[in-house]
C-alpha cells in the first residue's frame, strides 16, 4: 500500500499537459494560457489626468487665483494647448494639455463657475500639488510590443479585460481534459428514482459533476453499471474515449467489486499503477493508465468518493489543463477552533469549515461519524489533516487545510 505521497508521485511520473487549442477571449476564462501575448498598444495612450480638477503649469501658492481658459473632457483628442497664467479644467483620464506640468483635484481648490457649462471662470488654489503629480504618463502600464501576459499564466476576468483593452480576441490556451463519470452497484439507483428496499440514491454523480463544473469541465455521465463484470466492461470502454474516466464504487475488497478485475483485462489496454493508499477514509483506490488518459476508480463511501477526488484526481485535472498543481499543495498554514482527533498508521483528512480573520486561517473541524458521513464532507469548506501517528490537538493548535472549494 502507497503513502499519499507515494501515489501521487506514482501519477504525477505519468501526467501530461494536454494539446493547445486557440478560443476566444470569453472562452479564455480561467484557462492556462499556452503562449505569452503581447502589447498592442501604449496603455495610457497619452499623458492622461489622474483626477478630475484643473490642469496646471507651474508651481501655484496657496491663495493664487487663475482664470479658466476651458475644459479638456475624456475622449478629446488630444492636442489642447495650457496658456501660460491660466488653468485648464480637465475630467480624469483626458490628455494632458501642453504646457501642463501637474493636475491639482478639484476638491484642493476653490472653483469660480461663472459659466453655465462650467467651462470658464477662475480657480483659487487652497492645496498646490507637486510637478507631475496625478499625470499618468504614456505607456506606463504597457507599451506597444512589450509583453502583457506570460505563458502559463491563467487568464483571470481581469485577464480578459486586459485582452479587450489590447483588442485582442483570442487566446491560444492548454486544452482542458474531457471527463466521463461512472457509478457501479445493484444496490445504486439514479437520484431522481425512489429506492427501493436496499437500495440508494447515487450521490456520486451530482458531486462529480459539481466539482468537476468548478474547474469548467463538464463531465459526461455514463449511468450506473450492475455487479455484473460484462456490463461494467463495455461502459468502461466507451469511458476510455475520454481523457479521464472516473468510477465509484466496486474497489474494495467485496465479492462483487470487480472494478480491478476488469481493468486488468488487456483487451481494454489499461495498467494499473496501484490499488490502495494509506490514508483515511479513501484507502481503495484505483488508479490506471492507458494510451489514451487514465482511470480511476474511486471507493463507493460517498465520503471516500470525495477525498481521493479532491487529494489525486482534482489536481491532474489542473496538470492536464496546464496549471502547476500535486497531492496538497495549495493547504494553508491555519490554527484549530475546536478539538481534532488524533490518527493511528494511516494520514487521516476530516472535513472542516474555514474563515478567515484579521489574516489568520481559523479551521473548524467537524468529525464524520465514517466514511458514509455524507453530510460532514459535504458540508465542509476544507479537509484538515491529522497526519499518521497523531495524538489529539486541542483548540488553539496549528494544522493545515486544504480548501475543497476552487479559490484559487
């Protein structure tokens, strides 16, 4: 059996970022960006007002009075000349007039509206300002050809806001992986049936479905597969068309769990890289690879599900899409608000609640009755980890967290 390290070490010997694919700036959202772009124009365009006040030409002391000769407005071209002596009114982001040296903010004057526009009169300087103060220059934010986003980043909405101001309509972007979703089991019945004597409602497929949505992936449902190895067999080869197939249930250790056993058929190609890990709840896990992409199998406790999926599988989806990403990175350094139990030979992950206050990560751990604890884990913001061998922590303690929800 793997320690979790071991395990994910085993898949990340085998990850591979997928292929480039060019779409548009919308699409581009929360996308590994595949090739650096670059500036298509000086951002700002001109010297432009930082503020909306009076646009001067030299140093003004308190109680000097100056004719306004005018207004330069956002979206004038630029051009307007300052006549030595005088102000020129001016809104932000209106190009600076020649002559002008520094803008002083309206609310630092007293301003003398002696026109109905309000595009002359005379101004009383109360507060002068500094040469060059509130003037943003040409190309200080990006000049034209220089370089605007890197490689590898990814490409936020301000991202795209950027891209917009650039005109630039698409972006070449890793692909992200196609994912199919199975459940197997006699005893499972689609959510929206009524179960019967025995059976249950898949739970698996809905919180697949959500998380995977969080990493803008849509998955494809595959239904429920029988105990029955043939059935399991040809739904598991139509999930091998996509670039990972995840299945839950039947890999423990039951009479009827032929998760493995059908893997190992080499008709289907695939190759299993291990089995089990030592953690809990989650210790049944199946992981395989073959030409096309991978296989999981995830353990049928709906607790278990979603451990392994957020430990090992969400961060190959993130290595698949082009984002730097292993088993725990991204856990934040956070102090217990409430006891947590300690851990005997395997890493124990329990779900929590977490906040932040005044920049310190406070956690909330909230013990599951099991595995089967559905609601524990799946009201939980976050897995703490009470690593093997651990006596109990009380109150006040420090652990980490790994967020379970995509923040990031």
């Amino acid at each position: 059996m793997l320690s979790p390290e071991e395990a994910w070490a085993a898949i990340a010997a085998e990850a591979e970022t997928l292929q480039v694919e060019r779409v548009s700036r919308a699409d581009a959202v929360g996308r590994v960006l595949a090739g650096g772009l670059t500036a298509t124009v000086d951002v700002p365009a001109h010297d432009v007002s930082a503020m909306d006040g009076f646009a001067l030409g030299g140093d003004a002391e308190p109680g000097t009075v100056l004719p306004v000769d005018g207004i330069v407005a956002a979206g004038d071209p630029p051009g307007a000349e300052l006549r030595s002596g005088a102000a020129l009114r001016i809104m932000t982001g209106a190009p600076t007039p020649a002559g002008a040296d520094r803008v002083i903010p309206i609310e630092q004057t007293e301003f003398d509206d002696s026109s109905a526009a309000g595009a002359s009169g005379s101004v009383r300087i109360v507060e002068p300002v500094p040469e060059s103060r509130h003037i943003r220059r040409q190309a200080e934010v990006t000049a034209a050809g220089g370089p605007l986003l890197a490689k590898g980043e990814l490409l936020t909405p301000g991202g795209a806001g950027v891209l917009a101001t650039h005109g630039i309509h698409e972006a070449t972007v890793y692909r992200r992986p196609t994912v199919a979703t199975l459940s197997t089991g006699d005893e499972v019945v689609p959510a929206e049936a009524e179960p019967g004597p025995g059976q249950l409602r898949d739970s698996h497929r809905d919180f697949l479905r959500g998380a995977l949505s969080q990493l803008g992936i849509e998955a494809r449902s595959l239904g429920i597969a029988r105990d029955d190895p043939e059935e399991l067999r040809a739904k598991v080869e139509r999930g091998l068309t996509a670039d990972v197939l995840l299945i839950s249930g039947g890999v423990s250790m039951g009479e009827f769990d032929f998760v493995e056993q059908v893997l190992g058929d080499a008709g289907l190609g695939c190759r299993i890289l291990f089995g089990a890990v030592a953690i809990q709840p989650g210790k049944p896990l199946v992981a395989a690879r073959h030409d096309r992409g991978w296989v999981f199998g995830l353990p049928g406790n709906p607790a278990s599900a979603m451990v392994t999926y957020w430990l090992f599988v969400r961060p190959l989806l993130r290595v698949m899409a082009g984002a730097g990403d292993s088993y725990w990175r991204g856990a934040l350094s956070a102090r217990l608000t409430a006891d947590l139990p300690g851990a005997k030979w395997r890493d124990r992950f329990l779900p929590c609640r977490f906040r932040v206050e005044a920049g310190e990560v406070l956690v909330e751990p909230r013990p599951p009755l099991g595995s089967h604890d559905l609601v524990a884990y799946g009201a939980g913001t976050g897995l703490v980890r009470v690593p093997k061998h651990s006596a109990p922590a009380t109150r006040g303690a420090p652990c980490e967290v790994l967020p379970t929800l995509e923040w990031t």
